[in-house]
C-alpha cells in the first residue's frame, strides 16, 4: 500500500520575518489592514493566518506564503 505524505502547518514564523525586515507588529499592523491585536495572536501562534492574511504578507515581507510558516510533515 502507498504511503501518503500531507502537510500540516506548524509554527508561525511572522515575528521572525517582521524582525528580519526591520518591522514592529504596530507597523505590520498598518501596512497589512489587520489589528495589532491580531498580528500578536499570529506572532505568538494563538491564531491561524487566513490564505488572504499570508498572502498579503508574503507580498509586503517579499518572502513565499509558505515561508510564514513551519510545515510539519505527515506520513499517513
């Protein structure tokens, strides 16, 4: 039987890019449209990025969508 191999998203990585690119969570905040309540629940990993939410900050950070998270795989 052929093993399956998915993908589950693990770890945020934004506080790690919004570091690396010079950027508070205040000024993501602004730059993104979303709260600053909001970009800290992603930072600390409380709440999930929306595909809307990644993609915008893929485009604002110049990094890939899947590069804000960690990606755990998962061999079913």
């Amino acid at each position: 039987m052929m093993k399956r191999l998915a993908y589950s998203r693990g770890r945020c990585q934004l506080q790690y890019w919004l570091d690396q690119r010079g950027y508070t969570q205040a000024q993501f905040a602004q730059l993104i449209g979303w709260s600053e309540r909001m970009v800290s629940f992603w930072c600390k990993n409380q709440r999930l990025m929306s595909v809307d939410a990644m993609y915008n900050a893929s485009r604002i950070l110049k990094i890939k969508m899947e590069d804000l998270y960690r990606w755990d795989l998962i061999v079913q």
